[in-house]
C-alpha cells in the first residue's frame, strides 16, 4: 500500500502546508488498519481513497 498523507506542514512541506502532523497522521493509521487484510497494492490518500496513478 501505498499513502499519500496529503500536504503536511513540516520541513519538507512548508510552513504554507494545510495540515498539521496531528492532523494528519491519525487517519493514516485508520487508513492502515482498515486495509490490514486487503491484498494488492493500491494508492491511497489518508481518508482510505483511491487516488489515480
């Protein structure tokens, strides 16, 4: 699997970033755990999304 967290505001992302790390990473984890099982790889976005590639 394969996460796209979004635009996060960090070294890398900015300080213009929409996002704060804890705003971020706790629907990665859900994200994660909802796919536990589900063979394949995929992109997807923190909320569980596909997202096109």
């Amino acid at each position: 699997m394969l996460l796209a967290p979004g635009w996060v505001r960090t070294d890398m992302g900015g300080a213009a970033a929409g996002l704060e790390i804890h705003e971020a990473i706790p629907p990665l984890v859900d994200t994660v755990e909802a796919q536990r099982a589900t063979p394949g790889l995929r992109y997807l976005d923190r909320h569980g999304a596909t997202v096109p590639w």
